[in-house]
C-alpha cells in the first residue's frame, strides 16, 4: 500500500465554478519499505528532486485523498525514509522484484528507475 502525491501549479484542487479537478502533474509515491518514487517529466523540465522543490514555489501539493501537504512535510516523506521494522528481503527476492538494497533499510526500485541523492528513486513513465 502506498500513497500517491501531485502538485497543482494553479494552487486550486478543483475549479471554482465548474468543481472538476484542475490539471496536476504526479510528484510521486510513497510506499513502505521502499525508496520514495520522484515521478521524473523531462518534458516539463523536472529531472530530479531540486526541479521539483522549484515547482513548488508556487502552485499547492495534496495526497491522492485530496489533503493539502505543505512542502516542508513532502521534502520529509521524500528525504527522510527509513524502514527499521523488517529488512527488505534477501538478495534473490529483490532481485525478482526487480530491486535492490537501499539506504536506512529500504529497497531501491529496479524498473524504469534510478537512484537519487539519498532515499528517493527518480523514476518515468506513468505508475500509480
């Protein structure tokens, strides 16, 4: 189980008038046990961890149950990740997974992503 976080760079949730949901870009997901998955858009110019810090200079963030995040709390659920209650697994079962060991006790995504700076995984392309 995890969580799902987006950014809306209108500020708005939802239109005012209308109530459909304003257009949003997709930070990333937060899973137990694992790495931060930072949602990469190059063609939006997001490579990495400080594009999206940029981005969130403006604009407002909210989880996949439409609760605001503040920036301070998303930089802690991307940056601040440990997993001390159960070691991710043994070298083979990562491996199946497609994953490897990470940092502070958490397994790193294989698929369609790469390490970043610390206890996140820049990943592509569209996951939920």
């Amino acid at each position: 189980m995890g969580t799902n976080y987006y950014w809306h760079p209108s500020g708005e949730r939802e239109c005012p008038h209308c109530k459909q949901p304003t257009p949003s870009l997709h930070i990333g997901k937060s899973s137990s046990g694992w790495c931060f998955s930072l949602r990469i858009h190059p063609d939006e110019g997001i490579h990495d961890l400080p594009d999206w810090v940029s981005r969130w200079a403006s604009g407002a963030i909210s989880n996949e149950y439409d609760e605001p995040v503040p920036v301070a709390e998303m930089l802690a659920i991307i940056t601040e990740r440990s997993w001390k209650d159960k070691q991710p697994g043994s070298d083979e079962e990562l491996a199946r997974n497609g994953a490897t060991r990470g940092p502070n006790g958490l397994a790193r995504h294989g698929y369609r992503a790469r390490p970043g700076a610390g206890t996140y995984d820049l990943c592509e392309g569209e996951f939920s």
